[in-house]
C-alpha cells in the first residue's frame, strides 16, 4: 500500500491505492507455511536463519538481545512502553499491510496515525517500484520502530531474519522448474512443503495438492526480488 501518492482536497489528503495486491499464488503458499506454523508449533524458516550464525562472520547476525529492544511512549519523552517479556528469541511472523514511500519514517505520531488509519504494521521504502511490474511479495525483517531513536542494532538480525523466510518461500514453493528471467537464469528443485515430523502424512499429503504451479517467469520474479532486497 502506497501512503504518498494520492492527491491534496479541501477536506485533506486523499490516498490512491495504487499498489498490486501479493501475486494469487503467492498468496497461496503463504497461507500455507502461515497455516503450517500454527499446526506444527514452530517455522521451518529457522533452519536457513541458523544457518546465517554458522558463518565465519555470523556474529553479526545473533539476536542483539532483549535488553536493546525498546519502545518509548513518543519521541519526545524518555518513558518506556511496558511490554511483558517474550518466551522465546525466535523471531514472530506477521501477516498484514505494509506501507510503502519514499520517505524514510522517523516519527512516532506520524507512525501511530498511518497505522490507526491503514491498519498497517510497518514500513518500507524499496517495494513500490515492483509491485505494478513483477509477481512479488513483500517480506519485511523489521529492525527500528520508525522513531527518532531509529538505528542500526537490529538491522542485521532482522535482514537476516527476512532473508531467511524468503528462502523457506522459494523451497516451499517447490516443483521443478527452470529458464530464464531477463539476466537470471532460474533453476528450482522438488521439495515438500511440510516436515513430516511436523504433520501426519495424511494432512501433508492434503496441504501439498493445493499448492499452486509457479511459472519461470514468477519464480525469476521473486528471487530477483530477494537478491534486490538483502
């Protein structure tokens, strides 16, 4: 969802929504990593972010701790918000509007009023520029609350967070299919879905029929996007 491009009125900005919706098969598969994660209890996407702390250099991409993550009442106040602390450092996944701009959002008024409006949970700057033209999806690692105290603490834990769901989508994806996109040669391999650890065969095997078929062209689409975006 675009937040800029609208026009100005006597009775205040008019918005235009302008934006494609997530790509229909897309759509589809994420509802069904959503739906596995909720049955099995936990994202098979974390596999691919342990994989990033593996590195000579993943030191960088560890969780900075909860201590770092604070949430203050406005910008110009030193009062924090109380929050009751997390069970686990695995990182939540949400499913929801995205805002898009060009502006970089460092304000918490302006943050609080575009979400009580739009029903959004965050945004970004990249994805505008895409949605009209290519068959993506947004996946958003986020790393600041879009206030004055913004920084880089999590930046790399949330790129490598978002990175790593982008993986599990493109294996989840699955099938076996090849060509070439613009530039990108693209190649995927089969691969199930759902663990069997995770879900009876039965459930699997009923998941796994309702996946869509993703052509070359889609599939070189979003991982273009991917390599755009981390």
């Amino acid at each position: 969802m675009g937040y800029e491009l609208g026009k100005e009125t006597v009775d205040g900005f008019v918005k235009k929504s302008w934006l494609y919706p997530t790509d229909r098969r897309l759509r589809s598969v994420l509802g069904t990593i959503k739906a596995e994660a909720e049955f099995g209890g936990s994202h098979s996407f974390l596999q691919y972010l342990d994989a990033f702390r593996a590195r000579p250099n993943g030191q960088k991409f560890l969780h900075p701790g909860t201590e770092k993550d604070q949430l203050y009442e406005a910008d110009d106040t030193d009062r924090l918000i109380a929050r009751d602390p997390r069970d686990s450092q695995d990182p939540v996944v949400h499913y929801s509007l995205i805002e898009s701009g060009d502006k970089l959002v460092k304000n918490a008024k302006l943050r609080d009023a575009l979400r009580d409006k739009y029903n959004i949970i965050c945004f970004e700057m990249e994805v505008a520029g895409l949605m009209n033209t290519l068959p993506v999806t947004v996946i958003r690692g986020i790393c600041d609350y879009a206030d004055a105290r913004k920084n880089h603490v999590w930046h790399h834990y949330a790129a490598a967070t978002a990175a790593a769901y982008a993986k599990g989508l493109l294996y989840a994806i699955g099938g076996s299919v090849s060509g070439t996109h613009g530039d990108t040669q693209v190649r995927t391999s089969p691969v199930p879905l759902l663990s069997k650890t995770s879900t009876p065969d039965g459930q699997q095997q009923k998941v796994a029929q309702k996946l869509p078929s993703m052509s070359a062209k889609a599939v070189g689409s979003l991982t273009l996007y991917s390599k755009l975006y981390f």
